[in-house]
C-alpha cells in the first residue's frame, strides 16, 4: 500500500536473544534466515524510508544488500530503546515512524497495510496492531511523539509512550494471530 503520508519504517535488530543463546535473527526458517522475511516484507510496501538499527555485522550487511539505510547499535546493551533512539535519528522528515522487529517471520503485507491504512485515517493516534487479546507489533507512531520517544530508557521501547499516551491509541485488530507471534526460544520454531 504506498500511503499519501511519509512514514519511516524501522526495524529494531539490535538485540541479544538471551533467551535463545544465540543470535535469533540469523537461525533459518524454512529456508532464510529470520530477519530475511522482515526485509523482505518491507520491499513490498511504499515507505518513504526503511532504516535498519543493528549492532550485527551480518545483517548489516544484509541491509545493505537490500538497499537500506542501516545503523549501527554500538550499545545494544542499553535495551531496545537506544535503538529507538538511533532510528529515530536517522529518519529524515515524515508523518509517522513503524517499528519493526525482526523476529517476526509470519508477519504479512495485509496487515502492515492495515496499520498503514488505519494512521491514514487517524493521522494523531498511534496504532497498535492486536492479535487476540494480546498487542503486537510493528506499531506507528506519529511524529508528534518524537520528543517522547527520544526519552525512553531500558528494554521498553516505545511501550512507556503507549502507557502514558493511552488516550491517543488506536487498536486494529488483526484476524491471523500467527502473523503476531514473535520468535524467542528454540520451541517457538
């Protein structure tokens, strides 16, 4: 779906799979490796921009290889919201940031594009996709909460702005809770 708004995606690859033990977004699935489906989802969308956050050499150069523009994480330690950050700082203007994780291997364009679709419509709240009773990502965030992002700390994210800015949040229910699951552990694969 190609979106009149500017919308950066951004796709947070940072992280230290703990609880897998090794590096989650490299492990194949059915064939390529994890964070191959998000970059390749992303190709079949119309963002106005597509940043890669990682502090990993190999899907660097995997972004690369895509044609994004990719930033590295030097302190993936300081959780998932120095990713933000450095997202955050590479996008160029625009009316909206998605977040993307990469260990979301079922994630489909219908339902990126619903998100997209449901912003368009409400261009001042932020979309939370939500598969069953459970919220998900990616989520939009408008640029209005630029400022609010910037601040997180720790592992959270963007859910500290969600939390705070509950009255400002648009749930779009998403009918395929698999393409909600995000992978963690060796029995999830």
């Amino acid at each position: 779906m190609v979106s009149s708004m500017k919308i950066s995606a951004v796709v947070l690859a940072s992280g230290f799979s703990r609880r897998m033990g090794v590096n989650k977004l490299l492990m194949p699935i059915n064939g390529k490796i994890m964070i191959q489906y998000t970059l390749e989802l992303l190709q079949k969308i119309g963002f106005h921009e597509i940043i890669i956050v990682t502090a990993y050499e190999e899907i660097a150069a995997l972004s690369e290889k895509y044609g994004y523009k990719t930033v590295i994480n030097n302190q993936p330690e300081l959780g998932q919201s120095a990713s933000v950050k450095l997202g955050i700082g590479a996008c160029s203007k625009c009316d909206g940031y998605i977040f993307f994780n990469g260990d979301m291997p079922y994630l489909k364009e219908d339902t990126v594009n619903q998100i997209i679709e449901q912003f368009s419509l409400y261009p001042t709240e932020i979309i939370v996709p939500r598969y069953g009773e459970r919220n998900g990502n990616p989520v939009l965030f408008p640029v209005y909460y630029q400022s609010e992002l910037m601040a997180v700390t720790g592992d959270g994210g963007g859910r500290a702005v969600i939390r705070s800015n509950s009255g400002h949040v648009m749930y779009t229910d998403i009918k395929d809770k698999k393409q909600g699951f995000d992978i963690d552990s060796e029995e999830d694969i």
